[in-house]
C-alpha cells in the first residue's frame, strides 16, 4: 500500500495509513504468488469482509503484504473499485 500511494498509483487509497482498519487498499495476488507472503491474520481477515469489491481467493490488503527483495516480479491486480 505504502509503494502504491507513494507512487501515485490509482485504485489504492489507504484511507487509514496502514492500520488495517479501511480495506480501501484491497488488491488481489496472482494465485502464483500466495504462498510467498505470510498468511494473513485475523485482523486483515475480518477487514476483507468489508471490501468494496469482491473478495476472492487471493485477496490481500496492501497494507498488510510488507514487500520483500523476494517479492520482485509480483503480480498484483487491483479491484474495480476501493468504495
Ligand atoms: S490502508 Fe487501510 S486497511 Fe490498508
């Protein structure tokens, strides 16, 4: 989330800063990928069920996916819409 709002990406908000609390930096993980990040908390889980968009399999909350030298190369598609 941090990488896209500091790069003026459009389609993530992060309306509360990274603290989990908004889903408004809700993007989806190519399948590929899931098991290179670490699995999600309780916390991420109960936010993704307020999503504006669909929650599918391999929906993440950006500020909850902390990017790694191992994460190059990943593939991130964003929802149609954050509200
Ligand atoms: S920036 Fe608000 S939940 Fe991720």
């Amino acid at each position: 989330m941090q990488a896209a709002v500091s790069s003026g990406l459009e389609g993530i908000l992060g309306d509360c800063g990274g603290a989990c609390q908004c889903a408004t930096c809700h993007i989806y993980i190519d399948q590929s990928w899931l098991d290179q990040l670490p699995e999600m908390d309780g916390m991420e889980d109960d936010m993704l069920e307020g999503t504006a968009a669909p929650r599918l399999a391999q929906s993440r909350l950006g500020c909850c996916v902390i990017l790694e030298a191992v994460h190059e190369g990943m593939v991130v598609t964003l929802p149609p819409t954050q509200i």
